[in-house]
C-alpha cells in the first residue's frame, strides 16, 4: 500500500506577536490518500490557507507532524524543502500570480528553471501544459493580455508543467464568475482522473466542494466532523 | 536560466522607465567621472607615446642638501653638477640623460608667443622616444660643438611655418635663431619628461653658470635594461649619495638626499607631498587611491541600493511564486544579482561612452596641453571590473533580503 499523499498528525500553528498569541490551528489530524481530490470549506479566517501552506511546505507548523509522500519534513532544511515543493507540489492561487513581466510560455516554465532540464525540453513541456487547459495559442502573450479565466488556465498549466503528485489550490475560482469557475474546476478534475494527481482545494462554493471527492471543513482552527 | 533572467531583467527595465532612467543615470555618471579619471592616470602611468617604454626608467628630480647640523635645508630640481657626480657616473643602468625644462618666448607676426623649450643631451632622445614626422634629433657632435639646431613638436611648427616644413628654416628664441633639423608628434603635458615644444642641445643653452650647480632645472633619466635591474640602481644611486664628499663641492653642504622614482612612485610622492622624503608613501597612495574610489560609489550604490529594495518590495509576489515551485534561495540570489549586473553593465556600458565624450571635451578644450587619451584594453577591463564591483556592492544585500523572504508574506505583497 503507498504512502498517503499528505499525513497531519496534531498539527497547529500559532502565530505570536508581542502581545497576543493567535492560534490559527488546533491539533489538526488529517489523511490525504493518494489520488484523491478534496475540498476544505469554512468561514474567512478559520484557518483554511494556513493549512494549505502548512501542507504545501510554505509555512512550518508550531507543533505536530508533516508527512508528504511518507517523508518526514520537520526536520528539513530550507533547500530540501523547496527540493521537495519543486519536484513533488504544484500551486495554483486566488490571484493567479502570474509574473507581469514574463510572457505566458515563460510564466509556464518557472518551476522547471529550478531543475535539470535542458531549455528546449522545458520549453517543451511547458507547450504541453499549455495545450492541456488550451491556451497552446496564446504562449506569446502576457498576462495583462488575457482574461482572468485565461491567466488562471494558465496559472494551472504553470502548476502541472512539472507533473507534480499533490496540486494545491487556494480558492481558484474566487476571482472569476461562474461560467469561468465551472471551466477550472473541469480542468482540475480532469487533471484528477486522467493523471491521478492529488488535489487539494481551499473554497467557499458548496456547490464546487460536493464535486469533490471529499469536503474538509475548518472553524476556528479546529476541524469538524 | 540565465537567458530567462536575461528576458526577465530585460522586460522589468522597460516597464519602469523611471525606475531604470534614474538607476542608469545613476550608474552611467559615476562611472563616467571614474572612467575619465582612470583615463587619465592611465595615460600618465601607461603613455602610449614617447614615454611608452618608461616602465624600465627612473626619473630622479629632485634633490634636498643640507648642511651637517640640518640648520640650513635647501630643495630644489637637480643642478647640473649634481647630475654630472651622481647620474653620468652610474654603471648599473643600461644609458642616463637629462633636460632642464624652460619657458621661452619668440616673435611671430609681431605677436610675443610663449614656447617649452627643454635642453638636453643626445642621450634624452635614446630614452624618450618622440615620433618623428619629419627630419631627426641632433647628433654627438652637434651637441659637443654647440650647435643651435632645434627639434619642434607639430603645433609649434603650425605656428611658426603654417602648412610649409620646417626642416632646414630657422626659428628664434632667447635672442638665439635655431635650425629646424627635426618635427616631432605633440607629447602631452603630463608627461612631463616628453612634453615640450621645441629641444635643443644643453650646449646652447644661454649660459654657462649651470655646470657648477649642485641645485638647478634639470631632472634625470635612467635607463635600465630591465625590471629587474631597477633595485641595484637605485642602490647604486644612494651609496653614490652617501659616500659622496660634499666638502669637495661647497662647505655648505654635508649630505644630499634625492630619488629615484618610476612613474607612479613620483605621482605618489607629488600626491603625498613626499618629494624629500626616505618613503615614497606608495602604500598609502594606492589605499587612499582605493578608498577614494570606493567612497566616490559608495553614495550612487546606497542610491541603486535603495532602488533595488524598492523594485524588490514591487516584485514581493513573483519571489513568493518562486519560492512556492522551489526555487532555492542561491537561485534567486543569483538571479537579482545577475539582474542588477545587467543593469550596471548597461550603465557601464553608457559610462564609457560619457567618458570618452568627456575625454573628447577635455583634449579639445586645451586644459591639458597636446592631450591625446587612448582608451586601454587594461582601463576596459578596469572599468568592467569597476562595473562589477558597483553591482556587486548594490545589489547583494538587496537580492540577499528578497532571496530570505517568507514565501506566504512574499505571495500576500509584503
């Protein structure tokens, strides 16, 4: 039997200023199978984006265990980890993140500049991607020069180029309307299914969640069963 | 990689113009004053003409006497005397010659016009190599029998003759008409030992008094075969001084102090005010040199410093999604640094340009007489390197700061 894509043993995060200590996450235990596709819900500020930097190595934990893939992280330095969210973790944010200055083929390739790969074979790669949410057409253009439902496509592709196992997604709809939405969530699940990758997904639209395989829910920092 | 840094760099400097115009005018002046002052130092430590082979000469200039009990100090150029028991008697070097440097003045279409002339030996021209366009320098016996034959610089026979050669006609000065035997390319002034406008042989000169002086006009040229043989002249040259009896000469003087230099030890005692003194203060003139350089960029570095965190803080969202597909923090060190070296190259780039347009003015302006700056492969690779320290200097701290940026504040903006 593989190891779980994401394992979170007793997992919080508590951030401290001089003043006051605000716990964003209580002792969370969580397993992520392999494969699976799931959603985590809950109000603004419960804790939902720390769990997603947790689980994407972003962020460290105050307490508790990581395990991505089997492996341990906690004891990691800095260089393994972005080893690991190079080769492994793929991120598709709310505000897509594209960088202004590069064209969208160039936007695309960024997470394999920071591997072995020869420039044509990266370049390569990142046209695949591009032609899986369909926007091979577009490779030349910059981010300003598209739609918001265009930069998020292209945001996922820039996700994908590296084939990564765990893709995480923090509200990929929230910025566009619905029509849009319902295009990335189709490409997500795609993505799902055909190549059996692991997606996490933070959002506030129940009807997205359900067609998820599984829905999370976060309130103040605690899940809910 | 380092194309996509290039492409990125490239993009990031057109979209903020401002940004870009202020850092490149920034780095394109900065470098402009250093490149014209490096330009000039160099053409006085490397000339490309008559003094083109004084990496081998001594120039001795000066000389300080004084009497048993240093009540009584005198300073001054050499005295031809002085020359004849310390210089013509050295055996280490390969030749010695000299010339006294004067100002003279001739009578050409009624107007009064001033002229360098310099009296030397034969020797002189062996060790400063003028360019001769036409003609030659006078010979042996010319010199022994006091002929009033005369060698011109370019310019000088514009003045004299316009567009017509000047060998053969005469020219007067001192009351004296001398024979044009030779015109030679214009030196610049700062090569003090080549410059002049007209030279003639030391025999003509007006009066006899200078052979029995200790302290005069004249400086010194030693010639050695090579590099090497520079240190056994110099110690040649200083036992002659000290165990010279200088009763022989006069009572008033007991010792005498003088140097030989090579080109930068004589900057470096001029700069440091240590003409009669045992050390030269090189050390010290190359450090302040140094620090100078570095206090000169300090201030447009914290200026492009500052502009570099500035942009970083606008890039915060671009180094969070770096960070968050693995990026390492050696990579994105390496990318705003090569960034910013790009930047400073292009304004490097623009410096030289300035430079050599300010060179330009300069040499046109007549501020330094018959200056003719030649822009050396060794300044190019000075100024590159220069560029680089510039880049170096402003943008390591910055790309350090942005490379250890928290991702998830880097992808919120801040």
């Amino acid at each position: 039997m593989s190891a779980p894509a994401i394992s979170l043993q007793q997992v919080s995060k508590v951030y401290q200023t001089d003043r006051v200590e605000t716990t964003a996450l209580d002792q969370i235990n969580l397993t992520i199978p392999q494969g699976e596709f799931v959603s985590i819900m809950g109000p603004s500020g419960c804790g939902k984006s720390t769990l997603l930097n947790l689980m994407g190595l972003l962020d460290a934990p105050s307490d508790g265990d990581i395990q991505i893939l089997g492996q341990q992280v906690a004891h990691l330095k800095e260089k393994q980890l972005a080893t690991i969210r190079n080769l492994k973790i793929g991120f598709v944010f709310q505000s897509f993140h594209l960088v202004p200055d590069l064209s969208v083929l160039d936007n695309v390739e960024i997470p394999l500049l920071y591997r072995s790969v020869s420039s044509s074979a990266r370049r390569q790669a990142a046209r695949d991607a591009l032609e899986r949410v369909g926007l091979k057409a577009r490779m030349s253009h910059y981010p300003t020069q598209l739609s918001g439902g265009q930069q998020q496509r292209v945001a996922i592709a820039r996700a994908i180029v590296g084939q990564p196992a765990i893709l995480f997604a923090d509200e990929p709809t929230g910025n566009l309307d619905s029509q849009m939405g319902k295009e990335i969530l189709s490409i997500l699940n795609d993505l799902n299914q055909q190549s059996g990758t692991t997606i996490v997904m933070v959002t506030h639209d129940q009807h997205q969640a359900e067609q998820t395989g599984r829905i999370i829910r976060i309130h103040d920092g605690q899940m809910i069963h | 990689m380092s194309l996509h840094t290039v492409k990125t760099t490239l993009r990031v400097l057109m979209r903020r113009k401002f940004f870009t115009a202020i850092s490149l005018f920034c780095i394109a002046t900065t470098l402009m004053v250093l490149i014209v002052v490096a330009a000039i130092v160099d053409n006085m430590l490397h000339p490309i003409g008559a003094e083109r082979n004084f990496d081998t000469v001594l120039i001795v200039e000066r000389v300080r006497m004084a009497n048993k009990e240093e009540t009584s100090v005198w300073s001054s150029p050499l005295g031809y005397k002085f020359i004849e028991e310390f210089i013509l008697t050295l055996k280490t070097p390969e030749r010695v010659g000299y010339y006294t440097d004067n100002s003279r003045q001739s009578l050409i279409d009624g107007l009064i016009q001033r002229f360098q002339v310099k009296y030397t030996d034969d020797q002189y021209a062996k060790i400063v190599e003028l360019d001769f366009i036409d003609g030659r320098y006078f010979t042996l016996d010319e010199l022994n029998s006091g002929q009033r034959v005369a060698i011109i610089n370019e310019p000088t026979q514009i003045r004299f003759f316009g567009d017509q050669s000047a060998i053969g006609k005469t020219i007067e000065f001192s009351e004296q008409r001398y024979t044009v035997i030779g015109v030679v390319r214009a030196e610049a002034e700062f090569n003090k030992a080549a410059f002049s406008d007209i030279w003639a042989p030391i025999t003509t000169f007006p009066s006899g008094n200078y052979r029995d002086e200790m302290m005069g006009s004249f400086r010194a040229l030693i010639k050695a075969a090579s590099r090497s043989d520079i240190p056994a002249i110099k110690a040649e040259f200083e036992q002659g001084l000290k165990s010279f009896d200088y009763r022989s000469v006069s009572d008033e003087y007991a010792t005498a102090t003088s140097f030989a230099n090579t080109k930068l030890e004589r900057m470096a005692r001029e700069f440091m005010g240590t003409e009669d003194e045992l050390g030269s203060g090189l050390a010290t003139f190359l450090m302040l040199a140094l620090l100078g350089v570095v206090l000169f960029m300090l201030l447009p570095a914290i200026n492009l410093f500052n502009l570099s965190i500035s942009r970083i803080m606008e890039r915060a969202s671009e180094i969070g999604v770096r960070k968050a597909f693995g990026a390492p923090r050696r990579a994105l060190v390496n990318q705003f640094l090569l960034e910013n070296i790009i930047l400073t190259l292009i304004g490097g780039l623009m410096g030289l340009l300035l430079s050599l347009l300010a060179l330009n003015l300069i040499e046109s302006s007549g501020l330094i007489a018959y200056a003719n700056f030649n822009i050396s492969w060794r300044l190019v690779v000075w100024t590159l390197m220069i560029t680089l320290l510039f880049a170096l200097i402003s943008g390591s701290y910055p790309a350090w700061r942005m490379a250890r940026m928290h991702p998830v504040r880097a992808l919120k903006g801040y």
